[in-house]
C-alpha cells in the first residue's frame, strides 16, 4: 500500500504513525507486521545493521516506495525533505541555490511581483510575513557558513565546488526549507569535524520532527532524544540517547540468554521424563501431561550475538625516535606557503588528532607527513627506514570497481599463496564472499575496510587516516578503536567522529593560521570553542573551591603515569643496548669513524627523547599527586 495522508474530513494525527509494514526487495523481506509510532517534534536516530533496510524505511516514509501491507500516516499536509543527491553543477550562486530551496517562498515572492488583486496582495505578503521571508537571505548564509562555506564561497556558482561540498549546499538548502519531517541519511559522511558539531547543535534547536540515521555516537548521543531499532525486520522505539539505548539493549539480551538457558534446561528435564516414563502404563497419564507442557511451552529465543567485527593491523618493528622531526619546514603547492615554521617532532607511540577549520591545512600537513608533498624550505627528517601507511576518502573512490579485493591485493603481494591473501582480507573481515566480489558491488564498509587493508599491508610505522570512519558502521568504528589502541605504530587522525578522537588521540594539534600547534585543552573545551563561534576565545576559567577527583579521574591519571612509564622503560632499554654497542672497541677503529658517528647520533637522540618523556613523567606524576 502506498504511504498515505490523514483524511481532511478526520482529526489529523499529531505524529507519524508506522503501523504493521511489510515489504521485501528482490524476495527478501526488510519488514514483516513492523510498528512505530514518532510524537511529532521528536528527533530520533534510526539504528540498525547494515543492510536491514533503514535508507529503504526512509523512502517508504517518503512514497517513493510502494508498501505491501500496512500503513505508514503522517500529519495532513506534512512537508517530509531529505537529501537525496547533491545539487547540480550550475551558475547558481551558493546562497540563491540555498534560498530557492524553499519553494513556497520562491513561488510567494514571484508572485508578489505581478500579483494585480488587492486582496490577494494582502495574502501573499502576510504569508511572507508569517515564514519570516524577509529575514530569509540572513538565515541561509548563517547554515552555509555553519556548514564550511565563508561569505565570499557563498557568492560563487555551484560548478566552482566538487561533488563533496555540492552535498553540503543540498544540506543547506534541506535545513533553510526546514521541512515538518526531517529524514537525514548520513549527513556527516560529507562534513568535517566542525561542520559535524555544528550539524549537531542545529539539530538540537530544530523547531521540527527529525529522523537521522547516523553510526555517529557523539551525534546520536546529543542531538537526539530517541532511538528507533531496526532489527529481525522490526521497529522497536526507545526513548533517550544511543548510549541510554545501548545499555538497555545489553541488559535486554542478557535477560533473554539467561532465561532462554532456563527454558531449555525444563524442556530437558520435561523430555527427559517422557522418554523415560512414556511406555510404562503407570506414569502415562503424567507423561502425557508433559508432552502436552512441551507443545504449549513458547520458545524463548536469545539474541543473536552481533556478529564480532575486527581489524587486525600488522605490527611494525620498533624505530629509534624519532620518527619524523621537522625544522622550521614550509610546505605549500607552489605559491604562497599553506604552512609555515614548522617545528614537529612524531614518536612511535604518538597518536595526534589534527583539529582546524577546514581549508587551514589539515590534509596538507597530512601529505607533507606522508611524502606526498616536499618542504619548501626548513627541513624535515624521517627514519630511513620508516613506512608509511595513507588513507583518505577519495582512496575508497579510486578502488578498481571492476575487480574483486582479492585480486587488489594480489596485484601488491603477487608472491603470496591464495589462503595467505584471504586471510588478510578476513583480518579486515571481508570473508570467502566478499573476496570474490567486484568492488562496485560492495557496500561502502566494506569498501572502507578494503582501502585500510591496502594502506596498512606494510606495516607501517606512521598510520595517517583522513576520516576513516565515512561508511563504517557503530560495530565497525568500536573495532577500529580497538585495533588502534593495540597498534604499535604512531597514528596521525583527521576525523569528524568525536568519539574515535577521544578513544585514540593522546595528543592534539590545532591547525590554524599556516602553523600547527599543541592544543592545550581537551575536545570538548574545542567543541565549546567551535558552538560558541569563536575560535579564539579560551573557555573562561571559573575560580572556584577545588573539587575531589572522581574515580574515574583518578584511575585516568593512574593510566597516563604507566604510559609514561613504560615509554621511559622502552628508551631505558634502547639507551642501554645502545651503550653496549658504543663500547664495543672495534667500533672506534678509524675505518669505522662513519658508523661511529651514527651511533652517537642515535644514542643523543636517545637520550633526547627520555628527557622529554621523563618531564612528561613528572607531570603526570603531579597530576595525580595533585588529584589523591
């Protein structure tokens, strides 16, 4: 059945309605009697496996999907908008693009210029009046600047910007019409990590009902106020943020599995006397009375374990720190220096989070770190024998889609056996089928996963990921926080994800101005910054009556003093086998002077790096003291 409207004759309904939908593609069913019901003014995040149909609910809601069975009701004359495509490549400027957007207002105000009835003059410009028109030009330059475009950017065609930032004007243009029925389907696949936190607070003022999807737990966490469950082709409706929800769902499965495990232990026990009494004519009747017990007895079946999702990240051997130093480098694409005075020094066990307003020069640090740009002037260093894994999102673009994972890494280790390969690729949980299949065929995850399989193939020492989880589902991005936190090699992250930045980033840098430097705050003292629109201001510090650490806080601080202190063991050790080999006396023969000097060079940077890691010992040493 089509998606339908309520009847003008009857009392509109205040919510939209979801009520017992069927409907299957291509013979299998993504919906079976599923029911929802969304007070209006909710804002909900749509959650479910990959594959179960969420994007498809979202066109069902929108008629573009005819239903099989059931009802899907919305509030007589509802306007539903999404974004389904990017906006074309045109003249366009930016801004007309984005106020165009709201029809009404476009079709008002055309008509107010050759309108000739006094009367309906009068309606059209009370009507302007009442969508606030007028005010209009204002409210869609504030969305393009919250969504990364400056006011010069907004002056300019649409067919000056790329596919990726042509989305964002069709966000915009969706939030300046601000539709009764919000759907947003991934929205911050194509936004940095700004635009991401700015989405998030727009949302959380949005005068209207919204229903994202989003693997996002910071946004799904802050900018929603329920959950809707996609799962076993049910709707289940669940009221609170994602992490309200996820405890819920933990608690929910562990009741079901300890009362399945109950349930089969009686059937067992009742079967077990029917066998047992079934044949003899004095325990009939009670026999009977059991297989009857058996019949009537509901299964209770427990939850399907989600399936565990992995990334297994080749171990690199241990280099001399460090790995990367950088001297008053300047990097740039031949005019004008993009960054300038870089002064950087990168450790092994370094794992830095990139923050900045897009276009400072994140992505070009991240070149420059990779090799693929050269300094323009300074110098910058690397261990001679440091590998370096890449990946950006246009990566996952530039897969062969005619060709299956199998043969992409084939193409890299052709001397490998076949049983060798696909347990790499298993490794980044692309299974027997997957492996076999043309990459155009695959799922955007699965994608991703192929892309961090090739860039991590070599062990690299430095990991450098330019939002990594675009595509990559919650069970996905909690594996690759796993995977990053075990990873013996130094990670340099850009992400959007607040989530992954806070589970791996030790150390932050602020890309900002042409230079890079430490953040000494943390992200949410950056988020802070970033919602109240002006990066420059510090959070104001309140003088107040010092309070006691939590526990939390306390075994935090414990963790930072046991980093340190293995870093200081691990150079300890360095130094020391260092030592051993400067006192070999071969070593100081005259034809080995050169080898001589690279020793001692290595051993003073040795010791270098154990003077900072030491200061950063006592420092963590007080904090803690500081905290007890």
């Amino acid at each position: 059945m089509a998606l339908t409207r309520a009847p003008a004759s009857g009392k509109p309904p205040a919510m939209l309605k979801i009520e017992d939908i069927t409907y299957s593609v291509e013979g299998r069913p993504l919906f079976e009697g599923a029911s929802a019901t969304i007070p209006t003014g909710h804002k909900v995040g749509l959650v479910g496996r990959n594959g179960a149909g969420k994007t498809t609910l979202f066109r069902l809601i929108r008629g573009e999907l005819a239903l099989e069975g059931g009802t899907i009701t919305l509030p007589q004359r509802a306007r539903i908008g999404g974004v389904a495509q990017e906006v074309p490549s045109s003249e366009t400027s930016l801004l007309e693009t984005v106020l165009s957007a709201d029809t009404e207002r476009a079709a008002l105000l055309a008509e107010a210029e050759t309108a000739t009835d006094p009367h309906r003059i009068a309606d059209v410009q009370s009507r302007l009046a009442d969508i606030d028109a007028w005010s209009a030009e204002g409210r869609a330059s504030s969305i393009l600047k919250g969504l990364g475009f400056d006011a010069a950017q907004q002056l300019m065609p649409c067919s000056a910007f790329s596919g990726g930032w042509r989305m964002r004007v069709a966000l915009a243009g969706v939030l300046f019409a601000q539709p009764d029925y919000l759907l947003l389907d991934e929205p911050t696949n194509y936004l940095d990590l700004e635009g991401a936190l700015w989405l998030e607070s727009y949302l959380q003022k949005y005068p209207h009902t919204v229903l994202i999807i989003s693997h996002d737990r910071g946004l799904l966490n802050r900018a929603v106020s329920g959950i809707l469950h996609l799962d076993e082709r049910k709707l289940t409706y669940w009221t609170g943020p994602y992490d309200q929800f996820a405890r819920q769902m933990a608690e929910r499965r562990a009741v079901l599995q300890a009362e399945a495990k109950k349930q089969e232990a009686r059937r067992a026990h009742l079967q077990s006397f029917v066998d047992r009494f079934k044949a003899k004519a004095s325990k009939a009747v009670q026999a009977q009375s059991r297989v009857k017990m058996l019949e009537k007895m509901v299964t209770i079946t427990a939850p399907e374990d989600a399936k565990k999702v992995v990334f297994t990240f080749p171990a690199p051997e241990e280099l001399s720190p460090p790995i990367i130093n950088m001297d008053g480098a300047a990097v740039g694409y031949g005019g004008p220096p993009v960054l300038k005075k870089l002064s950087l020094r990168i450790d092994q066990d370094d794992r830095i989070a990139l923050l900045g307003r897009n276009g400072e020069g994140k992505s070009t640090l991240s070149k420059l770190l990779a090799g693929k740009l050269q300094v323009s002037e300074g110098k910058i260093t690397r261990s001679s024998k440091l590998r370096i894994g890449y990946f950006a999102q246009h990566q996952v673009d530039e897969l062969h889609i005619d060709e299956t994972p199998l043969q992409h890494i084939m193409r890299l280790r052709p001397a490998e056996g076949q049983a060798r390969l696909r347990a790499r690729l298993a490794g980044f949980g692309l299974m027997a089928d997957q492996a076999e299949t043309a990459v155009g065929r695959l799922s955007g995850g699965q994608k991703a996963r192929l892309s961090l399989l090739l860039a991590t193939i070599d062990a690299p020492h430095l990991l450098i990921l330019d939002e990594p989880t675009n595509h990559l589902d919650m069970e996905s991005r909690e594996a690759l926080v796993e995977a990053l936190t075990e990873y013996s090699g130094a990670v340099i992250l850009v992400s959007h994800d607040m989530h992954l930045l806070s589970l791996v980033a030790d150390r932050l840098w602020l890309v900002k101005a042409g230079a890079v430097t430490p953040y000494t705050e943390d992200l949410d003292a950056y988020r802070r910054q970033l919602l109240s629109g002006d990066e420059d201001a510090k959070p104001a510090k309140v003088v107040e009556k010092p309070k006691k650490a939590s526990r939390d806080e306390i075994l935090a601080l414990k963790a930072e003093v046991r980093k340190c202190e293995d870093r200081m063991a691990k150079l300890n050790d360095m130094r020391d086998k260092l030592a051993k080999k400067l006192a070999d006396p071969e070593l100081y023969e005259e034809a080995r002077k050169g080898e001589l000097a690279t020793w001692n060079a290595k051993y003073a940077e040795v010791m270098q790096a154990l003077d900072k890691a030491e200061a950063m010992w006592l420092a963590a040493q007080e904090k803690l003291e500081s905290a007890a």
